[in-house]
C-alpha cells in the first residue's frame, strides 16, 4: 500500500494503537507508511492529537472527496520527493 486512511474509532484497535504499531516496525516501508486519519471530531485537541501520534494528516468526516484527494497527492509527492533525494 502506498497511503493508509486510518478511521480513528475501529472495533478492535483504535487508530492511535494501530499508528504506534505502524511505526514501530522495523520495516522502513510500514514503518514510514503516509496516514490519513478519519475522524468526526473536528477539536484542536483530537487533531494535535492525530498529528502528535504520528499521524501525517487528518480529514473530518464528513469530507468532500477533493479534501481527501488533495491530501493523498500532497503526501505521496512529498514521500516521492523524499525517495528521489
């Protein structure tokens, strides 16, 4: 996978749990992954606290697919800009 859009309040594990697991791999291609993280709470707070865990960015739900399509564009040209150096 190439980007991971990451909902925030999952069954099992929520996103910040599965962030720090994506992180800690010894993996550079997991470990570096691009997330986007999916949230409806749309406080400063929930936000810091997105980008805080290791998160790349966030959208709020509900989002126009040009938000999320931005996002996914500015993160993947960045990653490739980072390889290409």
């Amino acid at each position: 996978f190439n980007i991971l859009l990451l909902d925030l309040h999952m069954p099992q594990m929520d996103g910040y749990e599965l962030t720090r697991i994506i992180r800690s791999s010894k993996e550079e291609k997991i470990s570096q992954l691009p997330i986007i993280a999916l949230t409806a709470a749309a406080t400063l707070n929930e936000i810091k606290k997105c980008l805080d865990s290791g998160m790349n960015d966030y959208l709020v739900k509900p989002f126009k697919k040009e938000e999320l399509l931005t996002k996914i564009i500015s993160l993947l040209s960045n990653r490739t800009n980072i390889s290409n150096d």
